[in-house]
C-alpha cells in the first residue's frame, strides 16, 4: 500500500540551485557557496561564519525580499500594488455610487438630488442645465465625492464613468472640464451603464432591464456592442411608484404631511410593497397566488406612530410597471408605458438574427429590481408579450433570466468596478482634454 501511495503521489518539480540563487539574487540574497557551509541565508554585510546579531542585522533585505514576491520578475509580475485603482462614478437622479475599481461594491451610495435639476422653458417644456451651470454642481458634487466619501485625491487617477445613453452634451463636458481643471485626474473613459451588467453574467450578449428612478430601460447588447437604435424606454421608474402609493396611503392630512418626505415613501415601497403574481398549476404544484390580506406598518423616524399600508395598497402601485395609468405621467422621451411594452419594443428594432441570443440572456438591474415577486410576474409578461407579436412568438420558449451575483441596484457601477480593472482600454486623456480633442460620443462612435 505504501509503494502503491508512493506512485501515486504527484511528483515534487526539482529546485536547482543555479535558478534559486537568481532569484535570491535580485532580492539581495546569496547561497552559500562552500558544500559545508551553514545551510543557511547569507545576509550582505556579514561574515559568512559568524551568526548575526538580531541588533545588528538590516531589514533592508527582508523588505527586497518582500517586493520580490509581489514585484519581482522571479516570482511573477503584478501591477496591483504599483499603480493607483481607477475611480468609478455611477451618476443616478436618487442616488449616486462610487468607488474604486476591482471592488465588489461601492464605498459609498448617497442621495444626489442636485442631479434632477433642469431649468424651465415654458409651461411643459423643461431643459437641462447649461455648461456654466452643470459646472457649478458638478465642482460640488465631485468634492463631496472625492474628500468625504472616499477620503483620497484623484490627482493622476483614472477615472471611469458609467455614462447614460442619452445623456446631455452640457453635462458631460461639465465632468470633463471639472475633472481635468480642477482635480487633475489622468484620463476619463466613459462607458454604458446599460452594458456594464452584461460583464457580471460573463457573457457579452444579452438584453439589459434597468428599472430606474425616473423610466425603465431596455437596451440590447450583441457581442459586446450595444444597439443604439434599439433602445427602448418606458414611463414608470420609482418616481411614478411613489407618486402612485402617496395618493393612496394620504388618507388624512396628518398622513399627507408625513409622506411629503420621500424618504418615508422609499421605505414603504421597500418594506411593504410587493408585486401581486399568480402561478398556474404545473404538474405535481398545485396552483397558487403570491398574495396577501394583511396591512403592513412601517415605522417613522423619529416618532413612536406608525404608518399603516393596507393590503390593497401594498401590490397596487407596483402594477404601473404592467400595466398603463389611466393618467399616464408626462414623461419626455418614453415610447412605451410598460416594462413589457418596451421589451417588445427593443426585440423589434433588432437585426432578426439577434433576437433569439438577446432573449437567452435578460439581465434584471435597478433600484426597483428586488421587489418581492418581480421576477416571476415580470417572465410571464413577457412571454404574454411575445405570444402577442406574431414575428416574437417563437421567442417566448426561449425567454432566459440570467442571475447576478450582487446586488441589482449596483450591478451597472459592479461591472463598472470590473471594467475599471482592464488595462489597454483608450482613454479620453489630459493631453486629448488640452488638444481640443471631443468627447467620445456614443452615436458618432459609429455604433448599430
């Protein structure tokens, strides 16, 4: 049994001692060169006979020694701990995230309301800030970001930015000239939010869902180039879910005045709400519904009440996202009303040969993402949208989920994160910034 362990045992690879003494070499430190010499390392600046004195022996080597593991040529390249983590900044109407790149999360999520601002133009037409003053918030913005959130200078860092798809001319040249003139970063590269989540399923094909604050987003990705001129987006976001669950819930006035804090509304749509979905019988499960009479409670701050949520109210207002308001909100840019109509609405402006790849692939995103039965309600819509389109019909069978790992509200600034860490990606640099060099844009990149 011991010869057979014996030949079973994976061979040991032999050290020879001409290559240990090269890499011992580069850390300043030598083998013994006389056969009957102490087995031990030779420090430089002692005698090889003598033992060293703990009072007298440098940790200089030691230190060599040190960098060599995770520096040195003999046992392997990195370039981790040599150069900074570039920074990345995931701008949101509610909330913003950011952090360094390489990291699973965020450092910091905060509200950034400053962001919705717009200037009016006329009774119902609103447009977004100017330069001067995209300029003015954006210096505020970026110094709260950088000196309290993360504590560190963004001198001669790379900063990645996970870009809207449509977002403003004004806007983006505000970040650059901010970042270049006033914090002096190294280079700027921007980057899709709706493509980031792709990078965390490991596949570079699919379709992503955002349910954001102010719309949800469709955008389709086919090997890793987003199709621009399929975009879809529909009107109901989180804002139009808060709205809806504020006229229900103010049933007195003291009621109405504690819910002008949209706080207290987030956190009745997150502790309380829930989407209402019904599974038909399959085989050995009988039928059953996701449904409940019970009126839920969710705690103020600062006061020992409670506001109570009726169980009408708890599955009604997430239902905007299925199904079109009677009073459709007034919302610029948004084809579509539903999630599912926007779904269909994307599949639709793709090549025909792209459709059935994008559908085996859906990856779910956003702050609204984690509602308790979204999931398996937003699978059947769909599937009931695509039986309803006679060209996506034989797309329902093939309707496909992909999970993530992380959290959905951070997936765009997670895959931001992993973006962050490739190298040899162009960079829109300082020396670009001072040439006069324009801004990479998405429809002028010559993207489908």
């Amino acid at each position: 049994m011991a010869e057979e362990a014996a030949q079973a045992a994976p061979a040991v690879p032999k050290v020879t001692a001409p290559a240990l003494a090269s890499r011992l070499a580069s850390s300043g430190l030598s083998l013994p060169k006389a056969p009957g010499s102490p087995s031990k390392l030779q420090l430089p600046g002692s005698s090889p006979g003598a033992s060293p004195s703990p009072s007298r022996v440098s940790t200089s080597s030691w230190k060599g020694l040190r960098g060599s593991v995770l520096l040195g040529a003999g046992f392997g390249r990195t370039s981790f701990f040599a150069e900074k983590q570039a920074l990345v900044l995931c701008f949101g109407e509610a909330w913003t995230k950011v952090g360094l790149s390489g990291e699973s999360r965020p450092r910091a999520i905060f509200r950034s309301t400053e962001l919705q601002r717009k200037q009016r133009l006329g009774p119902d037409v609103d447009a977004t800030l100017s330069l001067e003053e995209w300029v003015k918030v954006l210096s505020d913005l970026l110094n709260r970001i950088f000196f309290q959130h993360l504590h560190l200078s963004p001198k001669d860092r790379r900063i990645v930015v996970c870009d809207a798809v449509f977002s403003s001319r004004p806007f983006r040249s505000a970040l650059a000239t901010v970042l270049f003139k006033v914090f002096s970063v190294h280079s700027l590269c921007f980057v899709l939010e709706n493509v980031l989540p792709l990078y965390l399923t490991g596949l570079h094909t699919g379709l992503v869902i955002d349910l954001g604050y102010s719309s949800s987003r469709v955008l389709p990705t086919f090997a890793g180039v987003p199709v621009l001129s399929a975009f879809s987006d529909a009107s109901c976001g989180a804002k139009h879910l808060l709205q809806a669950l504020k006229v229900s819930l103010s049933t007195s006035e003291e009621a109405a005045k504690a819910l002008e804090d949209e706080t207290l509304l987030e956190d009745c749509l997150v502790c309380a709400c829930y989407v209402a979905c019904d599974f038909p019988e399959d085989g050995e499960y009988p039928a059953r519904s996701l449904k409940t009479d019970k009126d839920a409670e969710v705690r103020i701050a600062g006061s020992e009440k409670g506001l109570r949520v009726p169980a009408a109210c708890r599955c009604a207002a997430t239902e905007l996202f299925f199904e079109a308001p009677d009073t459709p909100p007034v919302t610029p840019l948004c084809a579509c009303e539903t999630v599912p109509e926007a779904f269909v609405r994307a599949l639709q402006r793709s090549p025909v040969d792209l459709r059935a790849p994008l559908v085996q692939n859906v990856v779910l995103c956003g702050g609204c993402a984690t509602l308790p039965g979204l999931l398996p309600r937003l699978a059947q819509e769909l599937q009931k949208a695509l039986r309803q389109e006679q060209a996506l019909s034989a797309l329902a069978t093939k309707l496909r989920f992909t999970p993530v790992d992380f959290a959905p509200v951070c997936a765009a600034w997670t895959g931001g994160a992993i973006f962050g860490a490739l190298e040899g990606l162009p960079d829109y640099s300082a020396e670009d910034f001072n040439k006069g060099e324009p801004l990479p844009d998405w429809m002028r990149s010559g993207f489908v």
